[in-house]
C-alpha cells in the first residue's frame, strides 16, 4: 500500500485539486483497492488498481495532460456545466440505447477510444480491448500508435475497426498506412489534427522521474532509439515524424481521393472548423483535444460541442471525447447533440488492472447509468434525447 499513500500525497500536493470542485472524492482517499473487477462500484474505481498495477513512467503517460493539466480537469469539470432534467410518468420499462453510425447499428452510444501503446498497461494490449469490444458489441478505433497489427486486432475484435492515423509529414508513408487499414478492413479513419507540432506533457515527465527502472530493456529498438510499432512495419520512416505543422484543408480530399474508407476529422473544436469540415467532404467529426494533451486552452470538450453540432447543422454525425466518467456525461453530451461518445482512460484503467474483464466491466457499469439516467428522464431512446433534457447552469 506505500506506493498508494505515496501517489494520494503526490496528487494532494499538487495545484490540480485545488481545480477540482469538492476536492478529492472521500472513496479516492481510502486505501482501498478493488480486487475484482465485479467489485467496481463506479469507473473511477478502476483508477487507483490501475496505478497499483502500472509502473510510474507507465501510469505517468496515461495521467498526464499538458502543462498544468488544464484542459485535462477542464474536461471533467465541464459536465457540472449542465445540469439533467427529470421527467415523470413515462412508460420506460424498455429502452433503447442503440445508435447507428455509417451504416452500422451499435448496442449503445459508447466507443472505445485510440490509444497508443495499449501494452504497457496489459500484456494483451489492443487484442485484449478488442475481444473485450466483441464481447459487448461496441465500436473500436485502434490508433496508429497500437503495440498490434491493424490484421492482429480486427481478428480479435471478430469484426471490423475504424483507423486512427497520424497525419506524418511524409505523405508516401501516409497513405501505405492508408492502404493497409483498407486492406485489413476497416471502414473508416479519423484523422487526428491537434497535434501539429508537439505537446508539452509534464505530469509525464514528472512520473517518469520516479520510475527506477532501466527503460532501455524494454524500448530499445535493434539499432537504438524506440522500437517502431507494428503499423510501421514495411515502410521507409526515416526522417518521418508522426505530426506536420504544414497540414492545410487541401490533406482532407487527398486522404478522401485515396481511400475508400469514411474519412472522420478528430480534433475538430469550434464551429468554424466544424463548417469547413462538411465543405471539404468529410464524413464525420469527433470532438477531441486528445483527452486534455493537445494544447492547454482549459476548454472542455463538453463546452466545445454545441457549436460543433451548430455548424455540422445534422450532416455529418458527431462523435465526442474527453473525460467522460459517468452515463450522466453521456446523456448530456448526447442531449447536445454528440451521436456517440468517446471514453479513453476508463477502459484503459480496467485493462491495467484486470485485462480484457476488467474493460468489460468498465463498458458495463457506463451501459448501466446511462441505462438509469436515461429511465430517470423518460427518454426511451436516443431519439428522444434533445436540448430539452438539460440546462445550462
């Protein structure tokens, strides 16, 4: 339990509780871990397992946001923005929490967000969240960054993922990427656009000093410097960064003249973008500052989407991510209009913590209060979800 107390009197010590409204959750101070993943009473339970598990530089990368985590709690703290509005005496004995994307219908609004190098949480990495996403039926997006092969994870998953790709700054390497998700499958790609020329990830930094182990053993490649990831496998990535500050709109209809796969912006934040993404053919939007690490605007991705959903104006489907919790986050993000919702470290905590059941349970408990709030306000689908289920504080 040292290294708990030790990690509680870090994030004691550290400016971003004074940001969190009421302070540290009373069940976050206890020293209690959940051994079982059925013994979660909440996703935030699966935080402090998943620390006991991870090694610091490991858990320091999944916690960290960018300078002083702004964005990071500013996403957490948004969803008090708006608060929910009950309604009485509606048969909903049965509801319906499936939504359709492209063509495919899913059980519930919820995907399961990229994140790269999957496996230092768990040694099943991307395979375990994939069987873990057939299990519960709910759509993936494997990142570019994945620790699998794209062809690994769309045979664990059983059915087909979406891609997410980083752009590069070497459009040869970018559209062999392109082509092999294609190829494996996948019927669409999100293009991540927020960061275009590096972050500045300090709390990972910060934890990467406390980790006493030798990281070259694990992350040395062949002939020095890290491993390349499996998406990388085959292509020339000398002098390839994964980002380019060079980007302009002109990238979207290459990628659309290249693939057939949807083309999906990620990233998108404010109304003007959401605009010139319809004008430029893309076919969808997900709202996204990266979970808090692109950039620090101490703006929440909760607060960004309605002007999003105003300027798409019903064209193109909106999904949104970024420090979603609760099903209360859920449905708000979905009476403003989101036709899904990302969620990113949640199922990566379970995944640490206890492998593909401990995402399963995670999906659960989400598929749960969603369930229940949805009940509590008479909406008996997604349909029935709309600007008049909440207010704006």
């Amino acid at each position: 339990m040292s290294n708990r107390r030790e990690f509680l009197k870090f994030l004691a010590a550290s400016p971003l509780l004074g940001a969190l409204p009421g302070g540290m959750p009373a069940f976050a101070q206890s020293d209690f871990v959940i051994s079982n993943p059925a013994d979660a009473l909440n996703v935030f339970e699966f935080e402090a397992a998943a620390r006991k598990a991870m090694p610091p530089a490991h858990w320091g990368y999944l916690a960290s946001g960018v300078d002083n985590d702004e964005s990071l709690q500013a996403n957490l703290q948004g969803f008090s923005h708006y608060q929910v509005r009950a309604r009485r005496l509606v048969d909903v004995s049965r509801i319906d929490m499936s939504t359709r994307i492209f063509g495919t219908t899913w059980d519930t609004p919820i995907v399961l967000s990229p994140i790269g190098s999957s496996k230092i949480a768990n040694p099943g990495g991307e395979l375990s969240v994939a069987k873990a996403a057939a299990a519960k039926k709910t759509l993936q997006i494997v990142s570019t960054q994945a620790s699998y092969p794209i062809e690994d994870i769309t045979s664990a998953r059983g059915a087909p993922v979406w891609f997410q790709l980083y752009t590069t700054n070497k459009w040869e390497a970018t559209q062999q990427m392109l082509k092999r998700a294609q190829a494996a499958g996948c019927p669409a790609v999100a293009i991540t656009l927020d960061t275009p020329n590096g972050r500045n990830t300090e709390t990972q930094t910060r934890f990467r000093r406390l980790d006493t182990r030798t990281c070259s053993n694990c992350h040395m490649g062949d002939n020095g410097g890290s491993p390349p990831k499996p998406m990388f496998d085959g292509i020339n990535m000398t002098g390839v960064g994964l980002t380019s500050p060079s980007l302009t709109w002109d990238f979207v209809k290459r990628v659309k003249d290249t693939t057939t796969m949807k083309v999906v912006l990620k990233g998108i934040e404010t109304r003007e973008d959401a605009q010139l993404s319809v004008e430029h053919g893309a076919d969808g939007i997900i709202v996204s500052n990266h979970g808090g690490r692109a950039h620090s605007s101490a703006r929440a991705t909760i607060e960004c989407l309605p002007e999003v959903v105003q300027g798409v104006d019903g064209r193109i489907p909106v999904i949104v991510d970024g420090g979603f919790r609760r099903g209360t986050d859920i449905f708000k993000a979905l009476a403003l209009g989101a036709t899904a919702v990302g969620i990113g470290r949640p199922y990566l905590w379970g995944l640490a913590a206890f492998g593909q059941p401990g995402v399963e349970r995670v999906l659960d408990i989400l598929r749960r209060e969603l369930n229940l709030i949805m009940g509590q306000c008479g909406t008996r689908s997604l349909k029935d979800i709309g600007s008049a289920s909440i207010v704006r504080v």
